[in-house]
C-alpha cells in the first residue's frame, strides 16, 4: 500500500502544547521532515521519540519533495513540521503537500497550536471575518496597500525591528484604528497590548519589542466612493465627538444610521476639525 503524509504543527513556545494525536504520528512515522533538525529533535527527546529526521528548508524543498513522495510511494509514512506551528503558514511544506496531491498520496493534517489563530482571539478583535498574510512587506508603498486592502480583520507576523515603523504607517492611514501587538504566544513573557494605531505607534516609537510579535489589525473601511457626505451627518458626528465620543467609533455609528461612508465622515470630520 501507498505510503502517506501527516503534517503535524508543533508548538508555537511552550512544548507542553504538543498534542497527543501528534506525538503518535511522530511515533509511527518512517521519516520526520523539519526545518532545522535540532530544533525538532529537542521537541521529540523531551517526548521520548526516536524519529529518523530528515532536513526539510525553504533551500531544499523541490529536490527534498521529490525524495520523500518516491519514499511515500514506496510505504512510508512522512510526518512533516515546521519548527514551530502549523506548516505551510509561512512555513515551509506547500510545495510537499501539492507534490503529494499531485501524486495522488494521502495528506493528513493534525489540528494544533498556530500563532495566528492565537493572536486573533487575544486581539480581542472581530474574527467573524478575518485575513492572514503571513510577514508584512518590507516595501513602504507595499505595506500601506496590504494595510488598507478591505476584507476583516488583518492577522500578520511581523519583526520586532520593524514594529514601530509599520504602526507609523498605521496610525497614518487611520489613527483610531484598532490595534494588538501580541509578543511571545505561550511563552513566559507573553503580551499582549491593545490599543489604537495612534497609541501603539506612540507607545513603540524608537523602543522596539523583543521576541516573536504577531501583529492584529481591525477591518479597513470600504470608502463608498459617494462623495462627500451629507453636511447633517458630519454635524452629527461632530455632536458625538464632543460629547465624549471616540471620532472613529462615533463616525461607524452615525454611518450606521444614515447610510454615509464612515471613512469619509471621519475625513470630512478631521478636515472641519483642522479648519477650526
């Protein structure tokens, strides 16, 4: 019979959060595919597996694919990691999966620990709808564009070098919206800070975090290319604003009401504000 491929997510930092359907597979299988094999060996000793492993990297993956689907074919069973997570989610393993696909071999994927999915609920931000896009662009003009793309909540891994400058960015393009810098999932410095793009950008300018940071960044508005809005529905939110109100959430609610574009009420509410 055909061999088969398990892709097992390991823990994100805490070696705890291995699941036990996942050391089985690791148990049984022929051949374990890693990304940095004493990485992963630190993770099978502490679970007493003694897994041949076999160097699976961004460097390798179309010769070392090949190897393991003629392995497959032959009866074996390759379970795949990455050193921490799920694999494939900016990790390497898409090109085995679809080589396996192709082949006609069974994949098998394990549930488990993912940074994504751990950063979105700790955001304390909507996930009825949600994006991941894996590492943000290093490219200014790149990262403003995959920032204001529409579509829910944004879900992103991002450098600690870097943070500062990418909430600049944010605070730019929106400065009400809604941010979490969520820092070392599972580990013993875990974090996580809320806060708007204005505050967080303020709060890590020239004082970049350390370890792993998983950026959460609420929805971007559809600008409804209507025009400018009506004179009564900025006064409406110009009421809220001083009566207590947050602009950016004042604005979602008067948009709620009359049917006006909230990013272009809180424009035509900045700019008043400016002329004042």
């Amino acid at each position: 019979m055909a061999g088969r491929l398990v892709v097992c997510p390991t823990p994100i930092g805490n070696l705890e959060d291995v699941t036990l359907r996942v050391l089985a597979a690791l148990r049984e299988a022929d051949v374990v595919a890693c990304e940095d094999t004493r990485r992963t060996r630190t993770l099978l000793d502490r679970y007493g597996v003694r897994a041949p492993l076999v160097s699976y990297h961004e460097h390798n993956e179309e010769r070392r694919a090949a190897e393991l689907v003629d392995r497959m074919r032959g009866g074996d069973v390759v379970a795949l990691v990455s050193d921490a997570g799920m694999p494939l989610i900016s990790d390497p393993g898409y090109v085995l999966v679809r080589a396996c696909a192709a082949a006609g071999l069974a994949v098998e994927v394990l549930p488990g620990p993912s940074a994504a999915l751990a950063a979105l609920v700790a955001s304390a931000l909507p996930v009825d709808r949600w994006r991941f896009s894996g590492f943000l662009p290093r490219r200014r003009a790149e990262l403003r564009r995959t920032l204001a793309e529409p579509g829910g909540t944004l879900v992103a891994f991002e450098s600690p070098r870097r943070l500062p400058s990418t909430l600049a960015v944010l605070a730019e393009l929106d400065p009400e919206r809604p941010v979490a810098v969520c820092r070392e999932l599972t580990k013993v410095h875990e974090e996580v800070v809320r806060g708007t793009a204005a505050e967080l950008a303020e709060r890590y300018r020239g004082a970049p975090p350390r370890g792993e940071v998983v950026l959460v960044v609420g929805a971007a508005e559809r600008d409804g290319g209507e025009g400018e809005p009506r004179p009564e529905a900025v006064e409406a939110l110009r009421r809220l604003v001083d009566a207590g109100a947050k602009p950016r959430a004042a604005a979602t609610v008067v948009a709620d009401l009359t049917g006006e574009s909230a990013n272009g009420l809180y424009r035509a509410h900045a700019e008043g504000r400016k002329q004042t």
